[in-house]
C-alpha cells in the first residue's frame, strides 16, 4: 500500500507536469501571435481555454501511455505521429486522408484526441456560433476529469 505522502507527492507531480505542458504551449502560442503575427481577434480567450484543454488532453494521454511500461520513446512518438496523421495537419495528402476517415467512421475520426484538439480551433476559426468550440473543447475535458477512488485511511489497521 502507498504512504499518504508518496500518492499526495504524485498527485503534486502530475499537476507540475501539466503546468510544464501549458506554459510550453502558451509559450508556442505567443510566438505564433507575436513573431509569426497570427491574428486570433476577439477569439483570444477562447483560444487560451482550448490551449488548457489541449495541455490537460496531452498529460493525461502521456499518463495513459506511461502506464505501459514496455513503451519506449520512439513508439509514444510513433503513436503521436499517427494520430496527427489523422487530424489532416501534415499537408494536402494528410487532409484528404482525414477528410475521408471522417466522413466514412465518424466515430473513428472523433476517438482521435488529436483531432479534438484540432477541432478546438476549427470551430473558432469556420463556425459564427461557440458551439462547435464547445462540443470539441468538451470532449477532451470530459475524457480527463479525475475519476474518484478510494484511498484507504492509513490511521485505520488492515485486517486479517
């Protein structure tokens, strides 16, 4: 059984990893809205609101990953690059493929984290109502919220 203070260290380490994650992609973010000059208008906030979703996306899915022990390195990135395979960001050939996973399974195209992350900004940049960004920031967050478990109280003995 785990001390109470190595699961509370943890859980402080896997909110300083999505720290990390966030800062890394806000810093991302204002490089490509100051040095690239990359307008997101009145969508600002919203565009910070799907950087968080997408940070939380990210950490949770690398936490996923690094639950399989035997995964080195080169296959998470594998896995990582066939996912954005799918999202249609790697170019024409990429997004004809994207288009067409979408239209034939549906469900296949929207079980890619990736493209919901994606999607985030799709339906800030195409759609006139919030409620493409919506759905697409909740999808994510909803796969991510914590699930409750019990944690034994240590004050109390194991019994026989």
């Amino acid at each position: 059984m785990a001390e109470p203070a190595a699961v509370e260290g943890a859980d402080g380490h896997a909110r300083g990893l999505v720290g990390v994650s966030l800062a890394c992609l806000l810093i991302a973010f204002a490089f490509i809205a100051t040095v690239v000059g990359v307008d997101f208008g009145p969508h600002l906030p919203l565009c910070l609101a799907a950087i968080g979703v997408a940070s939380l996306m990210s950490s949770a899915a690398g936490a996923v990953l690094g639950t399989f022990g035997k995964l080195g390195v080169g296959m998470v990135s594998a896995i990582t690059c066939l996912l954005s395979l799918f999202t249609g960001l790697y170019g024409t050939g990429a997004q004809a493929l994207a288009d067409s996973v979408e239209r034939s399974a549906p469900l296949l195209a929207q079980l890619n984290p990736l493209w919901q992350a994606s999607r985030c900004f799709y339906g800030l940049l195409y759609y006139d109502s919030p409620g493409a960004f919506a759905r697409s920031c909740a999808t994510p967050a909803g796969h991510d919220l914590p699930v409750p478990h019990h944690r034994p109280d240590p004050r109390q003995e194991d019994e026989p």
